[in-house]
C-alpha cells in the first residue's frame, strides 16, 4: 500500500499522466531490478575501491529505463543512505557514495569509477 502511495504521490510530483501509468510503473519496476542487480554484483565481486562503480552502474542502468526507473533510482539511493544513517553505520563516504548516485542518475559513464583490475563481467 505504502508502495501504490508513494507511485500516485510521484505522479503528481512528475505530472504523470493516465497514460503514462503504463510505462512508468513498468520502467519503476525495471530500474528496481537494475539497482539490485548493481548490488548483487557488488556483493559477489568484493572488490576494494569498486563501491563507487557499483554505486553509479545501478543508477545509470536504472535512469536509462525512463522516468519510472530514475524515480526508482533515487529513491532506492536515498533510502539506501537513510538506513544506513538510522541504523548508526553512517560511513565517512556516505557523501562519496551520493556523488557516485548522483552521477549515474544523471547519465554519465560509470565507469568514470571503475577500479582498475575489476573483472570485465563486471
């Protein structure tokens, strides 16, 4: 509920129209799944220095989806950050990590951050 609350919230905020349900809603879910897969492959690379990367993939791969999967890529980053503040494990980089957002969610390359030696799977 607080999910279909949030979606006709940002509607509004965006000026989605009727017919615009219709793919954003697809392109939310989209950009969801490109965050998390961003994470996943953070999680299975464990590789030092590549967070940033990961950081700006899932962002840049969500943005690309259209206003649906941008949406989704900010709030997942900002809730991402707000977690980690609630929960007491604010790092120093937290600023960092929001410029890495910030810079995927704008469509720039993301691998302006990416670690030299990160597997090409990656």
């Amino acid at each position: 509920m607080k999910l279909l609350t949030g979606l006709l919230v940002c509607s509004l905020v965006l000026g989605v129209s009727s017919d615009g349900w219709l793919t954003f809603i697809p392109e939310a879910a989209q950009g969801a799944r490109d965050m998390l897969r961003a994470y996943r492959d953070m999680r299975e690379a464990n590789y030092i220095g590549a967070d940033k990367y990961f950081h700006a993939r899932g962002n840049y791969d969500a943005t690309q989806r259209g206003p649906g999967g941008a949406w989704a890529a900010k709030v997942i980053s900002d809730a991402r950050e707000m977690m980690k503040k609630v929960l007491g494990r604010e790092r120093e980089d937290g600023a960092a990590d929001q410029a890495a957002n910030a810079w995927g969610q704008s469509g720039k390359d993301p691998n302006h951050f990416r670690p030299a030696g990160l597997p090409d799977k990656y």
